[in-house]
C-alpha cells in the first residue's frame, strides 16, 4: 500500500466522519424544534 492509496483513504474516512457529524447535528435541531413545538401547544 503506497502513500497516494493511504492519503486517499484517509480523506475519505475524514468526508465520512464529517458527513456522519453533519447529518448528527441535522437530527439534533431537527429534535429541538419538534419539543420547542410540542412545549407550545402544551
């Protein structure tokens, strides 16, 4: 395995890791908003 395959793979797992942290905050707000919702009705 030569140092082009091992910078390529590290990028990738580096775009997955972001993706996956991205995707965590999306459904972190996503929550907060539905019981900013649900406190209102209440």
């Amino acid at each position: 395995m030569n140092f082009d395959n091992m910078m390529a793979a590290l990028e990738m797992m580096g775009q997955g890791m972001l993706g996956i942290f991205v995707v965590l905050g999306m459904i972190a707000l996503l929550v907060c908003l539905m019981q900013k919702i649900d406190n209102r009705k209440k």
